[in-house]
C-alpha cells in the first residue's frame, strides 16, 4: 500500500479543518456587513433626506437580520468543530467567537433600527 494514500482519521480531519474555515470566513462576512451599515448610516444622514432615518431602519433591520442569520450559523459550525477531539480548532475557535459577538451585536442594532425608527 502507498504511503501516501490518506487514511479515514486523515480525510475526517480536513473535513472539519474546512468546516472551521468556513464557520470563520461566514462570521467575518456577517462582522463586515455590520460595520458597512455603520458606515452608511452616517452619510444618509449628512444628506439631509428627510426619510434618511425611516431608510437606516430599513437598512438596519436587513442587515442585522442577514448577520444574526450568519452569525448563528458560524456560532452552531464552530462550535461542531470544537467538540470534534481531533480536529484543528484555530479557525473554529475564531468562527465561533466571531459569530457569538456578532449575535450579541445583530441584536443591539435591532435595538438602533428601533431607535431610527421612533425619531
């Protein structure tokens, strides 16, 4: 038998190495849709519109929406990862930690959109 032929323990562990690495890249993309928002909100409001607000709720309700959406599904991957005994748990760990903050932060943006919405 060739040396190099993978074994089932070996494919199982890169199974989970990518299941870490896409728990940290969907964590990332939901901090990045937050922050983007938190970027645009500031500029509506510099326009003087007088619907900016009522469109940064709107905004803010999407947004925070698609990124509790991501950042629970990076929380429930990384955290598969991490009670896996043999699998790599540096990306995992990041995945998680980023989905759990961005939880925690999805819902104090509902709480800014609510804001918006009564000013």
């Amino acid at each position: 038998m060739s040396e190099s032929a993978p074994t089932t323990a070996q494919g199982s562990t890169t199974n989970f190495r990518l299941l870490g690495v896409i728990a940290f890249v969907i964590g990332a993309a939901a901090v990045v849709m937050t922050r983007l928002l938190g970027l645009v909100s500031p500029l509506l409001i510099s326009t003087g519109l007088p619907s900016a607000y009522e469109l940064i709720s709107g905004l803010g309700l999407l947004a925070n929406g698609l990124s509790l959406i991501c950042g629970i599904a990076a929380l429930v991957l990384g955290v598969i990862v991490l009670l896996r005994r043999d699998a790599p748990k540096g990306f995992a760990a990041a995945g998680a930690a980023l989905g759990g903050a961005e939880v925690l932060s999805a819902f104090t943006g509902f709480g800014q959109a609510a804001f918006y919405s009564f000013m």
